[in-house]
C-alpha cells in the first residue's frame, strides 16, 4: 500500500497521537470522556473507540514518544489550546522512529534509509 506522507498523518499519527492523549486524560488528569471529547474536538463515541482500541491503534509509539505527548496533554489543559498544541506535537512526531517504521512496514517501495517526512 503506497502513502504518501500526508495521507499517514491523517489516517494513523493524529488518531494514535489523539488515542494517548485520550488514556493520559482519563487515567492520569482524571479528566471525563465528556470533557475530553470537548477538549480535543471530536465525538463522545471517538473517545470510547479510543479507548477501546477501534480507533487510533496501528501505530505504537516508543516510550520517549510517548513521554513527549505526555508532556502536551499538561500544556493543552494548561493552556486551553488543544488544536494548536495537537499541530505541534504531530509535525514533532511526524518523522518519529514508530512513524518511520510503520510506514516502511506498509509500504516496501519506501526505502531503508527513506527521510521523506524528516524533511
């Protein structure tokens, strides 16, 4: 399956990258799935595909990456800016190792040392 850089971020790195931020919420803000869903912009019923697994799974980010949406979830509940601080970490994690890997997974014309989304 050929994917451009674009269609992945849109199709897996903003649904994964919502899927954590979504756990993050719930089990360590202890923020409810009704708030969340106001916070990052989507249904009620994303937020329960979320979190059980039907949305937002293909990819699986590292523990440094995981660390570092970690760290956005405090600044969009501190700073009341989900879409911009959203933007920010996918355009962070867009050249990330999980990405990366995923995409040459799915894709074997990509290359090896492919920098597509790096750039």
């Amino acid at each position: 399956m050929k994917l451009m850089p674009q269609e992945i971020e849109v199709w897996y790195l903003i649904p994964a990258i919502r899927k954590e931020l979504t756990k993050i919420f719930l089990s360590d803000l202890k923020i409810s799935q009704k708030k969340i869903s106001e916070i990052l912009g989507v249904s009620e019923g994303a937020i329960s595909q979320y979190l059980n697994s039907k949305r937002g799974s293909e990819l699986k980010f590292s523990r440094k990456e995981k660390e570092e949406i970690k760290k956005t979830a405090k600044k969009i509940i501190k700073n009341k800016k989900s879409h911009e601080e959203l933007y920010k970490l996918s355009i962070k994690l867009k050249g990330c190792d999980s990405l990366c890997e995923w995409h040459k997974k799915h894709d074997s014309s990509i290359s090896k040392n492919c920098e597509i989304c790096i750039h």
